[in-house]
C-alpha cells in the first residue's frame, strides 16, 4: 500500500513509500480507535439531544391533549357559571312570581357522588384528572335537579295559569256603556220589599239589551228564570270561585257550556224583583259572597279604578 512518494537520489526519481509492519499496524489501531470514539459520541449526543420520532410523536399528543384539556376546564367553569344563573332565576324571579318556595339547597346537594360511572380507583394515580372527574359528576347532578325544578316551575306555571284565567279579574259590564256603578254591599233597605236585606253583590245600571261579560274562564253551572234574581247566571270559575249574573234580559249560554273571559254570556234587562234595567254581580270564594269590586283593578289602571269607586260611592240606593 502506498501512503507517500520518496524522492531517491540514487535514482534520482519519486518512488512510492509503503508503510509496513508495526507502523501500519498502530495507524490501522489508531484510525479503529478514533473512528469508535466518534461513533460513541454521536450516539451518546444524539440519545441525548435529539428526540427520536417516537418522541416527537408523543409531544406533540401531549401537546394536544393539554390544549384539550384546557377547552374542557374553561367549558366546566362557563357551565358552572350559566349554571348559576339557572339557579338565580328559578329561585328569585320565577319562583317568586309563581308565589312558590325556592327550591331548599338539601336538595340540590342530596346524592352527590352516590353513582360512580367508573372505577375511580383506575384515575387514584392522575389526581388532577380524578379530581375534575369528581367536579363534573357534581356538576352533572345539578343539572339534573335544576332540569326536574324547571320542570316543576313549568307545571306550577300551567297551573297558575289556569287559575288566573279563571279567577274573576274584569268589569262584566263595560265602562263605555255603564249609567253608574251602585257600590252597595251588605245590608240595606230593599227598595221593593221594604224590608233591610243583605245586598250581596254589586248593580251596574245600564239599557237593557247591553251586553254581559263572563269576568273569568268557567263552566255555566245553571243558565235559569228564578223569582228574585230573574234570568241568571251562575259560572264555576274552578279554584273556589264563581260568579252570578242577575235580572238578565236574556241568556247568550246554555248550561253546561264552558267560557273564556270576555265571552258575552247574556243582556242587561230588568227581570226578577229588580227596580229598573241593570245587572246584580256576585263574587263568591269558597261558597261565600265577597265584594266583587276588589277584583276590577286588573281590568283597569290605577286612576280608572280609584274613578269607579269614586263614583260608585255616589249611588248608594241598590236596584235590587
């Protein structure tokens, strides 16, 4: 092998130098050594400092699973947060129109925790992931309550409903054919009979033929001729009320027949023991009568109210 060229001055010419024997033996021992040093380096560095593509995959999906992670946490937080708000309004406005108890905390804490969906001795060794399991089970569970509490409210409403429809809230005859209003309730000189008797209802004086108002959603209970009361009308509002129409020139219902509030359910006239054309209004709760003029202010505002009793008070002489 020829590593060099030598000049020779005998020859004087370049001839090739052969290294041999032990200088070529520790060149070759120096070269393998070298050459393995360089190999142990390299690897060393490179188990070191650079990741190998397995690595990089797994950074790159733990990467992804913090960013997930994240997302998920900030959505927990927004969901206690409307959650929240749930609560408020269920609690302090719809509760509290509907005139219903806020729903007691015992209840929206009760069996929290009870159901496990997994084994949460598997997540004992990720406590951070342990314990967002355990908020959004918690969380889960309020849900839940809160959803069965709208549903009630939904139900308490329905009922509410019903019942305002039903209750006696407006005039049965209207102010742009009202004569006067006579406001007298409870005992008084009839003005036929002669005699003090109870006067249970309020008299609306207006011409005959003017049409009568049913003041609240109901069933006629009876549609008849009756010596006092002339043509009458008794309706069942439900929820304890109903309400009598008397002296009627005529029936505009049949018995039996269910009504909506404003529904015309017959005239005015003067049958019956009655002093002239008017209507006698009865409001009775629970079987017995009260004064049916604290139910009109719903029909009116608050100076048209004050304006009919002001001048109901003026007419205290009873028609029947």
């Amino acid at each position: 092998m020829a590593s060099r060229f030598r000049y020779n001055a005998t020859t004087c010419k370049y001839e090739p130098h052969f290294v041999t024997g032990k200088v070529l033996r520790n060149r070759v021992l120096i070269f393998l050594t070298l050459s393995l040093a360089l190999a142990i380096g390299g690897y060393s560095y490179g188990v070191k400092y650079i990741a190998s593509i397995d690595e990089i995959l797994l950074a790159e999906e733990n990467q992804r699973l913090q960013i997930e992670w994240d997302i998920l946490h900030d959505k927990i937080a927004d969901t206690h947060a409307k959650l929240a708000t749930l609560v408020e309004k269920g609690d302090n406005n719809y509760r509290v129109i509907l005139d219903s108890e806020p729903l007691d905390s015992s209840i929206r804490e009760a069996g929290i925790g009870g159901s496990e969906k997994i084994d949460v001795k598997q997540l004992e060794q990720y406590p951070l992931v342990l314990k967002e399991y355990r908020v959004v089970e918690r969380l889960k569970h309020q849900l839940d309550v809160e959803l069965q509490s709208y549903d009630e409210i939904a139900s308490i409403y329905e009922q509410k409903s019903m019942m305002w429809a039903a209750r006696p809230a407006i005039q049965p005859v209207s102010n742009k054919t009202l004569t006067h209003l006579h406001s007298t309730f409870g005992e008084r000189l009839h003005p036929l009979l002669g005699y003090v008797r109870d006067h249970k209802g309020l008299d609306f004086t207006a011409d005959t033929g003017t049409p009568v108002y049913a003041t609240g959603d109901g069933v006629i209970k009876t549609a008849y001729f009756s010596g006092s009361f002339g043509n009458v009308i008794f309706i069942d509002h439900n929820f304890g009320y109903e309400t009598r129409y008397a002296h009627l020139s005529r029936f505009n219902v049949a018995r039996g027949q269910r009504i909506k509030r404003g529904d015309i359910i017959g005239f005015v006239g003067s049958t019956g023991l009655s002093g002239g054309p008017h209507l006698h209004y009865e409001v009775l709760y629970k079987g017995l009568q009260i004064n049916p003029i604290n139910f009109f202010q719903r029909d009116l505002s608050n100076k048209e109210y004050e304006k009919l009793v002001e001048e109901g008070s003026k007419y205290r002489e009873p028609l029947d």
